[in-house]
C-alpha cells in the first residue's frame, strides 16, 4: 500500500506580497526552497494562519536571500501581505517506508523569512 506523508514543510512565513495578475502559483526565495527540499513546479498546500484560508498551487522559485513569499494569480485574494503562511509538500511513498521517513521541517525567522 502507498501513503501519502508530509514531505517538506516551511512553518510560518510572512507573506511578501500577493500578485493578482500574475499567472498563477507561490513564488519562494530559493535559498527557503533548498532548505525545505521543496522543487521548482511542485506542488504545495499554503495554510494562512491569519485566516484559516486553505489552498493548493505550485511553487516557482524567487530571488535567493529575499526572504520572497508571493502568491500569484486567484491564489492572491486568499492572503494579504504580512499574513503568516505555513507551506507543505507532500509525497507518496510505501507504508512500511513512510513509517521511518522523516520529512523536512525549516522554520525561518517570522520578521524576514531567513533562515536562523
């Protein structure tokens, strides 16, 4: 049997900015990315703590050491600038597997969005 698990996780970031016109997606400060082993194209859930909005897009990356965190297109009116988001991937993987998994877990500084 193949489960889904929690394959990465940025836990509360401060959102930089919500891009209405834009095509569609979350654009992530790459250095975050790298760190949470999350990938260009793949897809997230965005949690918005301020509002209990709840939403699934994909991710581009954004300018290393920008602390960037946008969400573009429809997904814009699901956030406002400065609401704290946390941002999880997941992956499928065999039970007996997931039981030993251990998923990557970053927690950036609230204010800036870097890594402490």
């Amino acid at each position: 049997m193949q489960i889904q698990v929690v394959k990465s996780k940025i836990h509360r970031v401060k959102v930089t900015g919500a891009d209405l016109n834009y095509i569609g997606s979350i654009t992530i400060d790459e250095d975050l990315m790298d760190a949470a082993n999350i990938i260009q194209g793949e897809k997230v859930h965005i949690v918005n703590i301020n509002n209990g909005e709840r939403l699934e897009t994909y991710v581009i990356p954004g300018p290393r050491k920008s602390g960037e965190i946008t969400l573009n297109g429809p997904a814009a009116r699901k956030v406002a600038k400065g609401d704290i988001i946390i941002i999880i991937s997941y992956g499928i993987m065999d039970f007996e597997k997931a039981k030993m998994f251990k998923p990557t877990l970053i927690f950036p500084n609230e204010n800036d969005n870097t890594l402490t």
